[in-house]
C-alpha cells in the first residue's frame, strides 16, 4: 500500500480548522453591549450592577490597564431555535495566549449571583438545552483589563505595565463579538473524536499497525463529512470512528489519575487583588462543570483563597461547600498558600501547614494527607518533619521536573529529611501542572514515567493554571475518550487521596532521596527583591517575640493575649511567603505593597511586643533599666526569654591605628585588621590561636558581577555569571565612628557604607552595610575567604542544617553554585570553625581552592548574595536604599553558629521600670535545644505551648522547666496542638520534663495552665 500518511494528516488538520470546529455554531444572532468602567479600583458587585452603560459595538478598544469594566448584555433567543441547544459565544477582546494573563471575566445574572468566568479558552455560558425560544438574556460581566506583560511576543522584556501607578492609560483590548449560538453537540463530539485520535495517532509508532488502524477511520471518517452540510453528515463520521475509539487500552497501559487543577498563584503578573477574582471565577466554573460532569474530580490548595471566595464572594463559596461535601471540589495541600519552601522560616513554615490545615477542618470538616506544591521552587531538607508533624504524610510537586542540569531519577518515592521523617512523593511524569489531556502530555508521562516494571501510576493535574481558569469541557472530554483506549495511558478522574492510595499500595518500597530536593533553576529567587526578603525575616522574628512576651506577660501579670491580632498578622506574613511574592518574581506592584504591608505589621508587632514588656517592667516611672532577651539562648548574664537589669555584650572596643594604614579592633578574644581599603585582611581567633582570612586575602570585600540571565530574569542567576566579575577595593572613605570603622565606597550610580565593629565581650566582627543601590543588570555579592579546608558546609534551614558539598565533584554539586540559607553557615575543619550570620540574606555560594605555593593550603570562600537589578518583571527591581548586617565568628563551633545566628536576629530591648527581672517563663538546659516558639494555644483555653528542637545535629537531653504554674501533665502535640498518641514524656523530680531528642528532633509540648 502507498504511504499517505501525511497526507491523511494534513487533511485532518485542515478539515477540523476550517471545516468542522466553525460548524460547532452553525446558527449565531448578535447580544447588544453595553459597558460601565469603574473610575478605580474595582467595586463592588452592587454598584457595577447598577451603573449606568452606554453602547460599545465590536471592534472597539476598551479596559486601561489594571482597569475594570461592567458589560450589559441583552438579547432574545430567537423563537426558530426552539428545541435546540443555545448557548452564548462572548468574546471580551481575548487574545490567543493561554488564559490568566489577559483579560478575564465573571458573568452575573440580573440578581448579581455569580453565572460563570470567562477567560480565551472558556468564553461560553449556557442558555438552554433544549430552549423554547423567545428566552431573554441580561447578563452583566464584571472584565478586568488586566495587561498582558508578554504582549509583545519576546518574553522577559521590560514593561511598565506591572504597576497601575507606571501603566499608562491607553485600552488594552478591543471587544470581540458577543452572540447567542446554537451548540450542536454531535458536531462537537466530533471535533473531540478527532483531536484525540489525531494526538494519539502522532505518538504512535510509525511501523505499528494501530497508528494505521487509526489513520485509515479518521480518513473513512473525513469521507463521509459533507463539507457544505457538516451539521448533517457529522453523526455519519462518528460512526466511522466508533471502532477505533471502542478498542479498549492494554492491561500493561500506564494508569494516569486526573485531578481537575487549576494552579492560581496568589500573586505573580497581578496584584493580590486580582488573584481575589481569579479564584472566584475558576470556582465558579469548576463548580458549573462539577454539576454537568458526573465524573469530574476538581481538587484546589490554599486555604487563603477558599477564605478569599469566602469573604469576598459568599455566593461562590456556598457552592464549593456544597461541592466539597459532596467530595467532587477537593481541598488539598493543607496550607494556607503554595508557599517558597526555601525561605521560610521553621516557625513559618509550621504554621503554614497549622493554619491551613485548621482552616479546611473548620470550614469542611476536611483534613488532607497530601502536601500539595506543584511550583515551589526546590524543597528545604527540614520540609518532611514539618509535613508530617501537621499530621500529613504525602508530597506532590512538579517543578523539580524544571531543573536544567541533572535530571531527577525518581517520580515516586520516600523522600527522607534532615531528620529521617520520610515523606511518600510523587513527581506527576506528565511535566506539567497544567496538563490539558493533550495526546503528546500523556503520552509524554507514560514514557517519562521512572518507575516503570514496578509502578503503573502517575497523577495529571488538568487544567489551566498560573493566572486560573482551571479544566474545561473539552479536557473533560477527552479525558472520557481515553479511559481505556488501545494506545493510550489509561485515565480516570480521582482524587489525590485516592491516587496517594493506590499508589502507596503497589509500591510499598520505593527508592529514597535524602536531604534536600534543590531545583538547578530560579537560583535568583534567593535574592531577588531584598526589602521584601528583609520584610519577611522581620515578620518572623516579631512574631515570635510578640507570642513569647505576651504569654509570659499573660501567665505572670495578666496581660490580655492578643490571639485576633496574632492569627491575622500570621495569616498575612503566610500570605507572602507564597512563591511568587518572598522569592522577588512578581510585578512591581506586588512587591510595592508588600514593603507597605511590612511596614504596617511590623508596627503592629512591636507595639504587642512593647505592650506585653511593659506590663512586665512594672511601673513606667521606676529607674531600672530592664534588658529582655528574646534569643533562645543566654546573654552573658541575661536569661534566653528571660530579662534582668545586667548589661549585655556592652559597647564595641575602640579602634586603634594600624601599621600600614586602617584599624585594628582587638577586644582579647579576637583581633581584627582591617587596612586601608577598608578590608579585613585579619581575623584572629586568640581563644583558637587561629587565622581565620587565608593568606594574601581580604574579606568583608564586596565584588560586582554582571547578571544577566538567558531568561527568567527576576528568577534565575546563570552559572556564567562569575566568568566576569570586579572586586570593590576602592575606598573613598575609612574613618572611626565611634566604636566602629566607617567605610565608604562608590561604585557606578551606588554607594556603599560600612560599619565594622567587635563587642566587648564576643568573639566577632560585625558588619552593617547600607547599600545605595542604583544599578541594572548586576549582581552584588560580600565575599569571605577564610583558611579552611572544608569538604562540605552546614547552612541553616527549618530546624536544623542542611550540609552541602564545597567541591564539585559530580554535576549535581556543581548545579548547587547558589544555595539557599537562614541565619548562619558554618565552615569547620576537625577541632576549629568559622561562623558567618546574617539578619536578611538567603542567597550565598561557597567554593574552594588550593593556594599555590609553599602554604598549599586550601581556601573556602563564603560570599553572601546582597543584591540583584532584573528588570523583568520589575524594571525598578531593588532601586534604593538597603540595609544588611552580617557576623564573622572565627572559632565558632557548630552551637555558636546557631547561638550568634539567633543572637543576629533577636536583638536585646530595654525597657525601665519597677522590676528587677524577669524570670523565663520555659528554662531549658541544654543549649544544642532551641527553643522556637512560646505560646498560648490557638483553641484559647489558656494552655501553653512550647516548640523546640535538636538545633547541632545530635543526640540531646534536656530538662525543660515551666516557672509560672504548676505542671499537671504535658502532652506532645502535633503542629495543631492536638495530643500524640503514646508519647507522654516523663516528669523530672523536681517538676521538670525530661527530654531525648534524635539529631533534628521537634517537639511541641501542650502544657496545660492550672
């Protein structure tokens, strides 16, 4: 037989493009519109109702960017449609590109309830099936002109639409045609017919007899359409394929579960305030198509955007109650937002989960097992501990599938933390988490698939993401079409519970990744918009000072615990650390609100803070100088979350003149040379008897790169940035300031100062460095080459550290080149270590070299990543003034790493009053045990709860003691303060708890109050 195969193929093309998919609608009439743009900000659905309009005709430009318009639309059915399907056809002016990023829509009836949304690949909304004919339409649809940053067809390029305050006013769109149409459905079954044995076809072998099989139905089927009466010939060419589509699929078929899906992040190319509506529009879809669709299974995360849809449109959420209960509309992930798993915090990101997860059982009466986080950006080691102590015990992610360097040689398996908690993950193969039940995705996931000979099954999230929408009918449909179907990966729509199940059954033993799941992309992330950054680890820690005093305030005088003002600060700093507002990727207008927000709480906080001090100090006229430690570990004679009236570290020691030029800062524990370039060529341990700068080297040395990455600007750093790099030795100013060296340099359009100083009585240099940052396209790193050979090096995470290779022995260390880190990363040889803390940067790279010469020995180099100047998707990314402190503490064990890390970030605060002291309300007497949160428990009954943790990377004991009440019992909880079965700790003599905790370990005890 000839080969006619691309010729067959052509055809099927052409003939659905031109052919088949226009008669779909074979009868339309036109709506009337008319329209109302809102003079701000969006309002509300009341007003937009009762606005007046005007006439708009198709064809005319309409929406400022960010901007919001009501369309009227009017028209009778006419009476000749009786009997059929009609639906209407309304076209706000959309473009080709995927949905989310344009405009978008929400029709509401007369009465103002929510209809339907509208977005490029959903734009119809039912009227009848069958009508009567003479049926009156009046819709009102709320449009959001949102712009399009990628409008001009080359990603990545700078734009000012991602603020309103930069946009402009010129009309993003121009309006479509609105019509009523009839929906002949035979016609429609069979574009979907087509497409999938189409996208079937093309992923088949050439040489198989079923790519033949199907190639000669679709061409039997194209025969016998009618081309000038497709509507009456369209159920003859079913006919002609209902073989092909009956062949059933084969029992070694891979088993994909479909989970309606529809990833919206929380903010990213619009503003919170979208994501508002663009979670009450997919919702309202996805529940219409919950009710036409039998099977559909519909699963959303983010407890923050049920609680949206719940405050801002309760018309909505009363049908996603009815939908969850009736278990097809699935709350998942058990977090309040899909949040950067990097950054966070160890209090942060428990709370995440506590909130989230308190927030699905109280309103659903629902706890999910899975975390769910298709987009997070790489996953700190202390993620499984975190995720089952809030009582779940499953992951799904799917960005890892983005790395660039090495691919993940798993997409089922145990993924182990720093504590050797395993969690059950999954990787969906289909490498999307908007997989649109394409042939080339799934036939994509079946061959991707890594565990094939021992597991059959992966999950599909279906749907459209990013900027929502979620699945349509057609994803629906053809996902019917491929339940089992000769060819194809079999599909069945279930939930990720069920999937989980099923896929923990048939694989009990799956290969284990241990430690972190690191991302080789968005390395940038990291550092990218600072003030944002430095905003979040404020949050954290004021949050935790404000929960600790006022409960120690509580227990001891009285003080009112502030839960309202707690639970909403928390659930607002949650809110931004989803993974597109902390790691520095979106537009200019989130981040700008985010500084704002910051701002707001942190003034917040420390009033709490303030308040709670003050009713501990006693009476505001007494003369004694109360100094309150909030570190979780003792200030020389200052209890950790205690206060007395003792100094602390004391003033810095005073600068002295050095031979050569520059100052030497020597307090007996450590000596520093800093020369007259205002960099430190000498760290001397005297404790130790150690140099800590390698020969010939200088740190404290900012250097300058160029940064600019083959794409995704605001995210990702390349590996070739380093290839081209200048060291900032120029000084333009070294002077004494007080206890400290001032330096000054500039550089470019910026300028840097410098603050240098060592305390009295600790074994470090601190450095505060104010940054006026004025320049695009680069990077700027603060450099420390220390003399140490180290083969890895500890970096804080969630409870705990994570080690990490200083060599680049195999690609996976080498993709490492920019990691991330909290407050400390330590660098130790056997016997000796070195210490560098900061108070806001995530982001440093470490690397080794061999000295050359009679020394031979081996520098590691420690350089944090201060700032970045993308211009994508912020062209203003980072501009302005910035402020960073960072530590060096040579002869720093591992427990002082942790110990200065905390110290860096909880400063003392000093308050006068009456009180002498104030005793820790939690003793523990163990230092390598953190203590991370005090608290009251979140159900208000008045019980303490204390978290802690194995903080060195051992094995520890500890007696924890309780000074304010009489311990009765204490429970081990879970994250949500629920009691542990069988794991009461024992009760010491003298009324203390007893503790042994593994490497790692966290704990949270409930302590009931007499």
């Amino acid at each position: 037989m000839h080969d006619d195969r691309k010729l067959v193929e052509a055809r099927l093309e052409r003939v659905l493009r031109e052919r088949i998919r226009p008669a779909v609608h074979p009868l339309t009439t036109p709506l009337a519109v008319e329209i109302w743009s809102t003079p701000g900000e969006p309002v509300p659905v009341a007003e937009g109702l009762a606005a007046p309009t005007r006439p708009i005709a198709p064809g005319t430009p309409w929406g400022t960017p960010w901007g919001t318009s009501w369309f009227k639309v009017t028209g009778t059915v006419p009476a000749e449609w009786a009997g059929r399907t009609v639906e209407a056809i309304l076209d706000l002016g959309f473009t080709p590109r995927t949905p989310g990023f344009q405009c978008e829509g929400l029709v509401h009836a007369p009465d103002g309830t929510p209809v339907k949304g509208l977005h490029p690949r959903n734009n119809h909304v039912g009227v009848g099936s069958p009508v009567s004919g003479g049926e009156r339409i009046h819709w009102r649809i709320e449009a959001a002109s949102n712009p399009d940053l990628d409008a001009s067809g080359v990603p990545f390029q700078p734009t000012p639409m991602g603020d309103k305050a930069t946009a402009g006013d010129a009309p993003q769109y121009v309006l479509g045609e609105m019509r009523l149409a009839v929906f002949d459905e035979t016609v429609w079954n069979l574009v979907m017919d087509l497409e999938v044995l189409g996208e079937l076809m093309a992923e088949l072998p050439v040489d198989g007899a079923r790519r033949w099989e199907i190639l000669r139905a679709v061409g039997r089927a194209l025969d016998a359409v009618d081309f000038q009466d497709v509507n009456g010939t369209a159920q003859a060419a079913r006919d002609e394929l209902a073989g092909v589509l009956a062949a059933p699929a084969v029992p070694a078929a891979h088993r994909i579960s479909a989970v309606g899906h529809a990833h919206i992040d929380s903010a990213w190319l619009w503003p919170l305030r979208e994501t508002v509506r663009k979670v009450a529009r997919t919702a309202s879809n996805m529940t219409q198509l919950i009710e036409e669709e039998p099977e559909f299974i519909f699963a959303m995360s983010q407890a923050q955007q049920f609680a949206w849809i719940k405050e801002h449109r309760p018309e909505v959420y009363a049908r996603v109650k009815t939908a969850v209960a009736d278990g097809r509309f699935v709350p998942v992930g058990g977090m309040w937002v899909e949040s950067d798993t990097n950054m966070p915090g160890s209090e942060a990101m428990a709370r995440q989960f506590v909130h989230g997860k308190r927030f699905f059982l109280e309103e659903f009466g629902i706890e999910s097992d899975e975390a769910w986080l298709p987009d997070t950006f790489g996953f700190a080691a202390g993620l499984p501990q975190i995720i089952k102590a809030a009582g779940s015990k499953r992951l799904l992610t799917q960005k890892i599938s983005w790395s660039r360097t090495n691919t993940f040689p798993h997409h089922t398996f145990f993924w182990e933390g720093i504590d050797g908690t395993r969690i059950f993950t999954h990787f969906p193969p289909v490498d999307s988490y908007n997989c649109e039940m394409a042939g080339h995705q799934l036939a994509h996931a079946a061959r991707n698939f890594k565990e094939k000979g021992v597991a059959t099954r992966s999950l599909a999230p279906t749907g459209y993401g990013d900027g929502g929408g979620g699945t349509t009918r057609e994803m629906v449909a053809k996902a019917a079409r491929m339940r089992s179907l000769e060819g194809a990966a079999a599909v069945e729509w279930e939930t990720p519970a069920a999937f989980f199940t099923k896929a923990e059954a048939e694989y009990p033993n799956p290969p284990v990744w241990v430690g972190e799941l690191y991302l080789e992309l968005h390395r940038a992330t990291l550092t990218s918009q600072a003030q944002t950054k430095r905003g979040n680890r404020r949050s954290e820690s004021l949050l935790y000072e404000a929960e600790l005093w006022a409960a120690t305030a509580t227990v001891r005088v009285g003080f009112r615990y502030p839960y309202e003002e707690l639970d909403r600060i928390w659930k607002t700093v949650l809110l931004h650390q989803f993974h597109d507002i902390l790691p520095g990727s979106s537009i200019a207008w989130v981040h700008r609100e985010a500084r704002e927000t910051y701002a707001r709480l942190a003034a917040e906080l420390e009033a709490i803070i303030a308040d709670a001090q003050r009713a501990l100090a006693g009476d505001p006229s007494g003369d004694t100088e109360l100094v309150f430690n909030s570190a979780p570990h003792n200030r020389r004679s200052v209890p950790a979350r205690g206060a007395t009236s003792q100094a602390m570290d004391g003033d810095g020691v005073t600068p002295v003149p050095r031979d050569g030029g520059g100052y030497v800062l020597d307090n007996g524990l450590l000596r520093v040379e800093i020369d007259g370039r205002g960099l430190v060529v000498s760290a001397y341990d005297r404790v130790g008897d150690r140099e800590a700068i390698a020969p010939g080297q200088a740190a404290n040395l900012l250097q300058l790169h160029p940064d600019f990455p083959n794409q995704w600007d605001a995210w990702d750093v390349d590996a070739f940035y380093r290839n081209v790099g200048s060291d900032l030795t120029e000084a333009a100013d070294v002077r004494v300031d007080g206890a400290a060296v001032r330096v000054e340099r500039v550089f470019g359009r910026s300028k840097t100062v410098q603050l240098l100083s060592v305390p009295a009585a600790a074994k470090r240099l601190d450095i505060d460095t104010e940054v006026d940052w004025h320049e695009t396209e680069k990077f700027l790193k603060l450099a420390f080459p220390l003399d140490a050979k180290a083969d890895r090096y500890a970096s804080e995470t969630q409870f705990g550290h994570v080690y990490r290779p200083t060599h680049q022995n195999t690609s996976w260390e080498w993709a490492k080149f920019e990691a991330c880190n909290h407050r400390f990363v330590h660098i130790e040889e056997p016997g000796w270590g070195v210490a560098i803390v900061n108070d806001a940067t995530y982001g440093h790279d470490v690397t080794r070299a061999v000295r050359t010469g009679a020394d031979a020995g081996t520098t590691t180099t420690v350089r944090a990543s201060l700032l970045r100047a993308p211009r994508y998707p912020d062209p203003e990314t980072d501009q302005g003034v910035h402020r960073f402190h960072h530590a060096l503490a040579p002869g720093a064990t591992i427990g002082d790493a942790v110990r200065e890390g905390h110290r860096a970030n909880l400063p003392e605060r000093r308050i006068t009053g009456t009180a002498e002291a104030v005793a820790p309300l939690v003793a523990v007497d163990n230092d390598a045990v953190v203590v991370s949160a005090v608290k009251l428990a979140d159900d208000r009954s008045g019980d303490l709860v204390v978290r802690l943790y194995e903080a060195h990377g051992g094995r520890a004991r500890a007696i924890v003691r309780i000074d304010g009440f009489a311990i009765e019992r204490a429970a081990p909880t879970d994250l949500l303060e629920r009691p542990l079965p069988d794991a009461e700790p024992q009760t010491h003599a003298d009324g203390g708890l007893v503790l042994a905790l593994r490497p790692f370990q966290m704990v949270t005890l409930r302590l009931p109050r007499s």
